[in-house]
C-alpha cells in the first residue's frame, strides 16, 4: 500500500471519527435540551396538581359546611312548619269561639232588646 493511500485512509477515518462524535455530542446536547424540557413540563403539572388538590380541599371543606347549613335550616324549616301548624290550629279554634261569642252577644242583645221593649 502506497504511503498516500494510508494518508487518504487515515484522513478519512479521521473524518468519520470526527463526524461520528459530532453527532454524539449534538444527540447528547438535543437529548439534555429534552430533558431539561420535560422536567420543566414536570415541574409545572406537579405545581399545577398540588395547587387544584388544595382547590379540591378547599371546596371539600365548603360543600360540608354547605351541607351542615343546609340540614340546620332544614331542621328550623321542619320547626317552623311545626309552629305555623299549631298557630293555625290555634286560630281556628279562636275563630270558633269568636263565632260563639258573636252568636251569644247577639242573643243576648235581642234578649235585652224584648226586656226594653217590655220596660216600656
């Protein structure tokens, strides 16, 4: 083999070698790139899932309290119902005995109405 051959060879060699590790150095570079990109996407979707678990905390919380306001005014409603009930039974019966009143006051006005008459 001529001297120029190997030159040529080992040149070539050389080149290859040279672009083989320029490629492996850009896919490791373009490789970090990505990694770092994903972490940071990572980085954020974990932020972003603790901040809406502290929002569904939250609104936890807020739907109990909800739901215990709810019962109480439920219960004062039932309460309520209970008294207008026995308010109305009571008027009722008030408005009975205003009836009987009325009935025995206008008896007893034409009663007195036949003494007078009697008087006179």
């Amino acid at each position: 083999m001529s001297t120029a051959l190997i030159i040529v060879i080992a040149i070539a060699v050389f080149v290859v070698v040279a672009l083989v590790a320029m490629l492996l150095k850009r896919r490791a570079v373009e490789r970090e790139i990505e990694h770092d990109r994903l972490s940071g996407e990572a980085f954020a979707h974990r932020d972003q899932a603790d901040a809406n678990a502290n929002r569904a905390r939250d609104l936890g919380r807020e739907a109990q309290e909800e739901r215990k306001q709810a019962e109480e005014h439920a219960v004062a409603s039932d309460e309520h119902a209970r008294a207008a009930q026995e308010h109305a039974e009571r008027a009722t019966e008030l408005e009975q005995r205003v009836e009987t009143a009325g009935r025995a006051a206008a008896f007893h006005d034409e009663q007195a109405a036949e003494r007078e008459d009697r008087l006179a």
